[in-house]
C-alpha cells in the first residue's frame, strides 16, 4: 500500500506531499491544477522514463519519493531480496532524481539501483490505467499473465516456463556437443595417435638413466680395458712391481725391527699396503673379466636412446613428463569417451522433455482458450455498465512457430468501442479514457491477489450521470481489496472516497505553486459542489453535494 508521495519540482509542483490510506483516494482539482502530475510522479518514481524538460524552470533537479508498506513475501519483496535490497521494516521508501544532464539516481531502502530495476519492482507495487507510459494493460506480457489469472492457468503457465528452461538447457548441451563432434572426433584421433605411440616404446620409470649409463660402458669399452690393464701390470707385472716394492719394503721393516725394537710393528702397516694392493688387484681383474667388445648391444642401447630421446623432446623433456603426459593422455580419452556417452543418453532425455513440452503448452492452449472466451463473455455488460455500450474485448490467440517460453501462442487484447467495427490491438485505442475504463473493468473482473495499489487517471472521461456513478461503485468495489487511487472530475465518483485529496494552484511572488488538501466535512461538500456547477456554484449544488455524501 503506498502511503505518501513527495514531489519537489516536477513541472509546475514546487513542493507537494500527499498521503494516503486504504480503500478509495480520490484526486480531484480544476483542469490545469496538476491533477495528473500526481499520476506523472508516482511512474516516475516507480520506474517510467523520466525527461529533463519536466523539472520545474529554474530548477536543476527534480525529485520523487514514495513510502509503501512493506509487503513480506511478496513478489516485490523477493525482487528486494535478489538486488540485495534490505526490507526488513514496516515501512519501503524509495527515492528517485533526475538532473537537467539526464543523470538519474534511484535509492531504494538506502540502497542504489538501475533505473531498469526500479520498473521491474516498481511493476509489482502499483499498476496504473490511464494516459502515462508504463502502462502495464498494454504490454503483451502483462495480457497474457492476466488472461493466465482468469484461465486459472498461472499454476500451469509457471511450470511451462520453468520446463522451457529445462528443455531450452537441454537441447543447448545438445547441440553443444553436436557442434563440438567433429572438434572431438580429431582429438580423440590425435590422442590415441599419441598414446600409441608412447605404448609401443613403453618407457619405464628411471629406464633412461640406466640405458645411458650402460651405453657409456659399451662406447668405451677398449679405454677401459687397456686403463685397466695398464693398472694391472703396474701392480704386478713391472719390474718393479707396486706388489713387489711394498714386499720389499715390509721385508727391511723387520730386519730393522730385529736390530732397534722401536721401529718394531712397522712393518705391519707394510703388510696392510700390501693386502690391500692384492685386493686392488683383484677388484681390477675381476672388472676386467665383465669388459668385452659387444657392437650389437652397444647399436641396440643407441636406438633405444634415440626412441627415449623422440619422445622426450615431443612431449616434455624428461622420461618423468613423457610417462605424466601417457596418463594425461588416458584421462581425456576417458572424458571424451563420456561425452559420447552423455550425447547418447541425452537424446531420449530430450526426445521425454519435448514430449512433455509439448504436453505442457496444450494443456495451457486450452486453459486459454476457455479463458478467453469467458473474458469475452464477460466484459460487454461491465463495459456498458461504464457508459461503453457495444464495446468489445476480443482476445487473439496466435500460434507461434516453436513453443515458447510461455506457450504455444502469443496472446494479445483487442478492442472495439463501436458495433460493427472489428476490434482492434488494444495498444491502438486513441482515448485514454476508454482504455482507463477497459483497465477498470478487466480489474473488476479479477481483482487478483496481488499487492498493486491501482491507480486509474480519466477513469471516468467523456461520461457523466450514472455511467460515473456505476464507475465510482466499480471503484468502492475493486478498493475493498486493492488500494485505489483515482483521478477523476466527476462528483459522482469522488462521493465514494475514503479520502479525498484536493489539487489547486496559486501564483506566488509571480510563480506558480501547487497545493495539495485533503479534504473532509464543509471542504469536501464545498468541492463536490464546485465539480457539480463550477466555481459559482450556489446553495442547490451545494444542497446536491452534500445529498451525494450522505
């Protein structure tokens, strides 16, 4: 429910405040008072387009704020969760500028938001009928969620939508892994060209270093053997040998000894050199007994080296990077090998959800079509009853090509106000009123349970006499569940107000003002007699105001 509206310097309102309560708020003035800025600021502030040329001359900005009561668990409360907007208190205001630059600034519970978001949530706090922009009734969208509301196909309509989704979802996996076949199909080519030929050399952990070592030996294999013998025959063989000086050296070590027993156990370490040249020696025959020529082994560890080399040069530099990218390899060829998997069961699983799709959208057809014809059964006689006597509200069901997201159809409202005539798209009705009036009845047909204050501005254009008091009954109707607010010049409507607010405007220090009073007792007869016969009204419409009232 909204519950005050301030306005700073919109057009010819300087500064004006307006509250409001439940039921029916009339909003009544002269012409030209500034009636329907208050209908001007309220899209505003909820999200129309707003346009420089509006702000009040001499002014740099103008400023709009609302403050409705919090509605929790509602739709508009949910948008506020999803821009992370607090609303935990009773109370949601919201303010928006506008600049001469054209810079807007929206401020919604001490938080900023886009311009776009403020229409998104500003659409769900208040629906207005009548001649400003954003105007729900003409909107494609808000049609075919009404006539879902009358077709009590909302339910249906929603899970359709969400199925779409799924379906929408499925079919882009689909398609994603239909594009990214023949991509695919060379990979895996490419990968198991790879893994094979890393499999067929079979390369072992460490392999390389070994190898590497034993090809040395085998290259070297005749230094070796003459370095070796060389050492040999330097222990043994020459004259004299190392063997040979060390014996001779122990041998005089002992004689000393015999002779001064200070040198005595000297010729022990002697023997100790001694033994160990002996063991040198053999160590050496025996490694020269494993030294022989092999020119095959030798041509066998060169081409298995190059083989290692190839593939460490092509995939990573090492035998360690070879064998992580052979399991690197194995490893996508698994996941490739699930997704042809996941497109083979994908088909049936898209083939289900289209056949429920499509299960889905004829259900909702139908809904609409018995719908529809109640829509058109039921608006004549609300519309006469409205001063609109062979008016006609037809609802077009086309079909689309591919099930969409919200049917099989597009819906659209058409309207005639005259026999004879075809209807015609409702966004096409050239007078306000009239469409002020469809919007009237489409909501006295279903009020909904939605939150929406209803705003009606020239509800009641062109009519007069009963037609206005039938529309003031529709109004007093529709306010015992929805908070109405209604611009109107017709007495017999503005007697149904719970409130009424009166618009004037004064010039001041050469300056227009506007002013707003809510009206109550003597002021308000006194209005209502100046809606019966003008500014000179006299005691007889005074005396009928007053007889409206009662």
């Amino acid at each position: 429910m909204l519950l005050s509206l301030a306005i700073h310097n919109l057009a010819i309102v300087r500064q004006a405040s307006l509250t409001f309560g439940p039921g029916l708020t009339v909003i009544t003035g002269e012409t030209g008072a500034g009636k329907s800025l208050v209908a001007q600021a309220l899209a505003f502030v909820l999200g129309a387009r707003g346009r420089s040329e509006a702000i009040r001359a001499g002014r740099r900005q103008m400023v709009v704020e609302a403050i409705f009561a919090a509605q929790p668990g509602s739709a508009a409360a949910q948008v506020l969760d999803d821009l992370g907007v607090p609303h935990d208190e009773a109370e949601w205001t919201v303010r928006r500028s506008l600049d001469l630059d054209g810079r807007n600034q929206v401020v919604v519970n001490g938080v900023r938001i886009t311009v776009e978001q403020l229409r998104l949530w500003g659409g769900l706090l208040c629906q207005a009928h009548g001649q400003f922009e954003h105007q729900g009734l003409l909107q494609p969208a808000y049609q075919r969620r009404l006539l879902d509301t009358l077709s009590k196909a909302t339910a249906l309509a929603e899970e359709h939508t969400r199925h779409h989704a799924r379906c929408t979802t499925l079919r882009a996996r689909l398609e994603e892994l239909r594009r990214a076949a023949a991509e695919r199909e060379q990979r895996i080519a490419f990968l198991e060209f790879q893994r094979d030929e890393i499999a067929a050399a079979n390369p072992q952990p460490g392999e390389d270093e070994e190898l590497q070592r034993r090809h040395h030996r085998l290259a070297h294999v005749g230094e070796l053997r003459a370095t070796t013998g060389d050492l040999l025959d330097r222990l043994r063989e020459h004259s004299p040998s190392l063997l040979g000086e060390v014996a001779a050296v122990r041998d005089r070590l002992r004689r000393l000894a015999s002779l001064e027993p200070a040198v005595a156990g000297l010729d022990e370490l002697a023997e100790q050199g001694e033994i160990a040249l002996e063991e040198l020696a053999t160590g050496l025959d025996d490694f020269a007994r494993t030294l022989h020529d092999d020119p095959a082994a030798l041509e066998e560890s060169e081409a298995r080296l190059a083989t290692l080399h190839g593939l460490h040069r092509k995939y990573g530099g090492s035998q360690e990077a070879v064998l992580d990218r052979w399991r690197a390899i194995v490893t996508e060829l698994d996941d490739l090998a699930r997704v042809d998997a996941e497109q083979d069961g994908l088909l049936p699983e898209m083939a289900a959800a289209d056949s429920k799709l499509a299960a889905l959208a004829k259900q909702l057809t139908e809904r609409r079509r018995a719908g529809a014809a109640l829509l058109e059964r039921e608006m004549p006689p609300l519309l006469e009853g409205l001063e609109m006597g062979g008016g006609r509200l037809a609802v077009e069901l086309t079909p689309v090509a591919a099930i969409g997201a919200h049917g099989a159809e597009e819906v659209a409202f058409a309207f005639t106000a005259n026999p004879g005539q075809p209807p015609r798209p409702l966004a096409r009705i050239a007078s306000g009123g009239e469409l002020s009036r469809v919007g009237l009845a489409l909501r006295r047909l279903h009020l909904g349970d939605d939150h929406a204050t209803l705003l009606f501005d020239e509800v009641d254009a062109g009519v007069g006499g009963q037609a206005g008091e039938r529309i003031g009954e529709m109004l007093t109707a529709i306010a015992t569940t929805h908070q109405t607010l209604c611009i109107t010049h017709l007495p017999q409507v503005a007697r149904h107000a719970n409130r009424h607010l009166q618009i004037t405007k004064r010039e001041v220090d050469g300056e227009t003002e506007v002013e707003v009073r809510s009206l109550s007792g003597a002021e308000r007869v006194d209005e209502l007699a100046r809606m019966l016969g003008g500014q000179k009204h006299g005691a007889a419409a005074r005396r009928h105001a007053a007889a409206l009232l009662e």
